[in-house]
C-alpha cells in the first residue's frame, strides 16, 4: 500500500519534532550532568568530602572535584557565581543571613556534622583559671561571634542582657564581664594563630582541627544544637535536581556514617546520622 505526505503533513511532523526535542530531550540531557565541583572549608569539613562524600558519588558515577576554602565569604560567592555546585562549611543561621545581606538564591538541602565550637588556650587549663583583663579572641563573622559570647556565657564568663536574641549578640550587648575581660574579635581562620598572645581563644571546630588542634585539647567544648549543625548548600534552582538528590542521599548513606564513626569521633550530628 502506498502513502502520499503532504507538505501540510511534513510541517505538522516537524512542529511535533521540534517539540519533542524541546520537552523530551532536553530534559534528559538535563539529568544526565555527571561532574560535581564541591567546596567546603579547610580542615574538617573538606575531609569529610573527600572520606566520606566523594566515594559515595564516584560508586554512582560521578566525576567529583573538591575545593577547598579559607574564610567564610568566597565558598557562597563561588555557589552563586557557578564555580560550586554545592557547599559544606556553613550552618543555616550563617547561611540565612548572607544570602539576605547579598541578595543571592541559595538554599540548604541537608544538614551535616559539625566539629564543635571550642575555648582554647595555651595558658589556662580551665575556665576557672581566668584572671581580670584576660584577652579572649572570638569569630568576627556576626552568627559565630553571637554563638561565641552565649557560649561565654554558658561558661559564666559574662552575661548577656536578657530580651536579646541568642542568634544575633554582639559584643554591645554584654550586660556583665566581672572579670573585666579584652573580647576581639577576629577572622575565623586566623583564630588558632592568637593563641600565642591572649588568654583564651574561642575557635569553629574545622579551623581548629585544619591548625592542628584536637577537639580533646579544649579547656571545653560547645553542645551543639541544632540550628548550629553544618548545611550543604546549593543554588535555589538546583535543589531539586536528580544530582542534588543524589548528594542528599551520599550524607545518608551507610558508607558516610561509617567513615564519621571512623574519622570523625565527636562531631555533632544530625538525627538522622545518630
């Protein structure tokens, strides 16, 4: 049997041609993306990328690139800009607050374990061994510092007036420092390097861990809560994205958890990785 197509007919097969190909194909190739560039900061945080994440996804068949950080700033412009497809360094207080500051679409997609913030010293062997005017060095980052000074507190160092939110202390918000203590505040990074030259330092986990300190090296060590847990970060538009699910699931994973049983002794943890 024969069949004549008209050029009607050839223009209607083209049109649902085409519109295959828009709907269809380019979804596909879409979810075919197989190159993940991960950032994190140094120390804990990128060691935990490159034990406990990266494997998990290469087994799926992804092709992982690791950065790695030294502030607080450049790993959130770097997810924006494009040159990160995701992020762990931050948690979501910190998060929250740097996306409405710099009018950027970014989205946290799971939590993740954090090393605990810490009061060090390389003078004093306890909290009770503070004397008058002692300099104590704190996070200049504002999330970290109000973290730092109720952590202070909880340590009866000082006293914070009442009616303050918790999450957004300054120093300006000191009600009571009966020991008259120097409180200066610095870049995260360069906390553990003041060490030398004040009292007290207080210092994030992964900067401590990435100079050399250990968690048990603390005169006393942060309990964690929740909101203070670390958040794997990604661009708004690609939180739903099959290679996003695919991250998410990596920190869930049995392999994952055992490598923090391993290698990460200590750490605050989500629930879900109880």
């Amino acid at each position: 049997m024969n069949f004549k197509i008209t050029r009607r007919q050839l223009g209607i097969l083209g049109l649902v041609s085409a519109f295959a190909l828009s709907v269809g194909v380019a979804p596909a190739q879409a979810q075919e993306k197989k190159s993940l560039t991960l950032g994190a900061t140094a120390g804990s945080n990128y060691d935990q990328l490159k034990l406990g994440i990266k494997p998990v996804l290469e087994k799926k068949g992804y092709s992982v690139r690791l950065v790695e950080f030294n502030d607080y700033v450049q790993p959130n412009l770097a997810l924006a800009q494009g040159g990160l497809d995701a992020n762990l360094f931050q948690h979501v207080i910190y998060l929250k607050k740097f996306v409405v500051d710099k009018g950027l679409n970014l989205t946290d997609i799971t939590q993740a374990p954090i090393a605990p913030l810490g009061l060090y010293s390389k003078k004093r062997k306890s909290v009770a061994e503070v004397k008058d005017g002692d300099r104590i060095t704190l996070p200049n980052d504002p999330s970290n510092l109000a973290r730092a000074l109720v952590f202070l507190e909880q340590q009866k160092l000082l006293k914070i007036k009442p009616g303050i939110d918790p999450l957004k202390a300054s120093e300006r918000d000191v009600l009571e420092n009966p020991h008259h203590l120097v409180l200066t505040s610095v870049e995260a990074a360069q906390l553990p390097r003041t060490l030398d030259d004040v009292a007290y330092a207080v210092v994030t986990g992964n900067f401590a861990i990435s100079s050399g300190l250990k968690l048990t090296e603390a005169v006393v060590l942060e309990k964690t809560p929740e909101h203070y847990l670390n958040v794997v970060a990604v661009k708004t538009e690609d939180k739903d994205k099959p290679w996003a699910r695919d991250l998410v699931a990596a920190f869930r994973s049995p392999e994952y958890r055992a490598v923090l049983d391993k290698s990460f002794q200590g750490y605050a943890r989500p629930a879900f990785l109880q």
